[in-house]
C-alpha cells in the first residue's frame, strides 16, 4: 500500500468518525456497529473501501484486533440482499469548450494541482489515482497502473509515445499536480465545488469525466481495441466498452499512442459481458429448439 493510499484511508477513517460516531468510544464493537448502520447509505464499493480505510486505520494505532474484527464485518446490505442505493451517474462527455473554461477558471483561482490534474488525465487518460505514478523519459510516457492482478501476471502498467510539444506540456502538468502536497480527495472536493460553481446545474463534470472523453476519442481514433485497451490501462478488451461513446469523440485530441516496444500480451483479447451474455442466451435458445425438434418426432 503507497503512502497516498494510507494518507486516503486515515482521512476517510477520520471523517468516519467525526460524523457518525461524535462522542462515542473508538472500540472495535462501536465502530463495527457505526459500520454496520450505516451500510445502508453507502454502495457496496465504498462500503468496502470504508471498512478498509477503519481497519487499517485502526491497525495503525496500534489496536491489531479492532482492525481485524473490523475486516471481517460483511455488508449486511449484500448479505440480506437489501435494495441498493443506487449509483450517481457521472457525465461521460465535456466538450472542448467546457473543459478550457474549467481550466480558465481554476487558474483564475491559482488552483495549479487541480489544473495540472485534468490536464495531465485529458491528454493520458490515467485514472487519478495513477497521477502520481506517471513519469516522462523524452518522448516516452510511463503510467504505473493501478488495477494489477493475478500476481502481476494481467497488469494495466503501459508506455506510451507522444509529440515533443505534448510531453513538454505533461511535464509542466506534472510538476503543477506535484506542486503542493495533496490527497485525491482533497483535489476532488475542490474541483467539485469549482465545477458545481462554473456549471451550475449542468451535470458537474468530474476528473473520470475526463477518461471517460478520452475513452471516446480513442474510440473515434480508429485504434484497435487491443490498443486502446492499453492505452486505457485494462486488462482486457471487453473493458474498453464502459468507457466513452464514438458519437461524442474526437480523433484529432488523441496525442498518444502505445510505444513502439509496447507489451501488449497483458491484454486479455475478451467479448463484452453483454456479447457473452447473449451469446450464451442465443445458445441456450437454440438447445431448446433442437430438443423439442427432437420430442416432436
């Protein structure tokens, strides 16, 4: 676990406990039952985020059987099959237009980190928590993935190539990102509320706003899906399919591409969970005519 991630989980501990448990004990059974209350109101990747960020923070002050108690609590709302709340929709397009007016408006503010954020994930299309592990050799653009599995055999790392001028903008993002040291959530609050200001009650765009319009110009680029499933830092092609819509995309704002060296065998060459799906219905459907064929002689 990097040093952000903690710096992440404390703060979100912390604010745990400051809204749902004011003036009461910090024991493994008050927070677990804290937890548990709450469950309801969140959905069940934060649920397990939350209880990550209690248990590790717990663990960090040195109560080891808090925290272990705590990992072991499971969402009730998963277990009981409760209703789920349901998940906030995020914009997934931003115009030209739109994202220079936010980036105006923040430097208006001198907001370098945030600006130098959206920059740096509008011309990579890196998850924001991957800002951090992002670094420039000349014309080369190495991005640390954050989703790595299967003892990193399937990794979502990638290098990509870039224009002169294009890396010599990302190196002036980054240096503006690494500025001041910030937490993710801090940067998100703060571009949240510049954006809520500057667009009213438009859907207020987010930094996965940005990747999700990078998705889309990928997609109208005419790159490959093992490409931009690269690019994008997926493990597999089908993933591609959840980001962005060619409708809305630009090819001409795509400035990167995979290195010419790129390692594209991490890339798992998948159908689409919804291609599956009726794949295996169409089959399914096909099975039973035979059968009744068959039964009817």
């Amino acid at each position: 676990m990097n040093a952000e991630t903690q710096s992440a989980y404390i703060s979100l501990a912390s604010n745990f406990y400051a809204t749902r448990m004011q003036g009461v004990e910090l024991d493994e059974l008050n927070i677990i039952g804290a937890l548990l209350r709450a469950a309801p109101d969140y959905r069940p990747d934060y649920y397990r985020r939350l209880r990550n960020a209690l248990a590790f923070d717990q663990k960090h002050r040195g109560n080891f059987w808090a925290a272990q108690e705590i990992n072991r609590t499971l969402n009730p709302v998963t277990v009981l099959n409760l209703p789920r709340k349901k998940k906030q929709r995020r914009p997934q397009k931003l115009s030209t237009a739109d994202f220079e007016a936010w980036l105006r408006c923040l430097a208006e503010r001198d907001m370098p980190v945030e600006a130098g954020a959206l920059m740096v994930i509008s011309l990579t299309g890196a998850r924001p928590c991957e800002l951090n592990g992002i670094s420039i050799d000349g014309r080369r653009i190495h991005i640390s993935g954050a989703k790595l599995s299967h003892n990193g055999l399937r990794g979502a790392s990638r290098t990509l190539e870039a224009d002169g001028d294009v890396c010599n903008i990302l190196r002036n993002a980054l240096a503006a990102f690494k500025c001041q040291p910030r937490s993710m959530d801090s940067i998100r609050v703060a571009l949240h509320q510049v954006a809520t200001e500057l667009f009213g009650r438009r859907k207020v765009p987010s930094m996965y706003t940005l990747r999700h319009q990078f998705g889309s110009n990928l997609k109208a680029s005419g790159m490959s899906a093992i490409e931009m499933a690269y690019v994008m830092g997926h493990q597999a092609t089908d993933s591609i399919s959840r980001y962005g819509d060619k409708r809305f995309g630009r090819a001409e704002a795509v400035k990167v591409k995979p290195a010419s060296d790129a390692d594209f065998s991490k890339v798992r060459d998948t159908v689409p969970a919804r291609m599956r799906a009726d794949a295996v219905a169409l089959n399914d459907q096909r099975d039973l005519d035979r059968r009744t064929e068959v039964a009817d002689g």
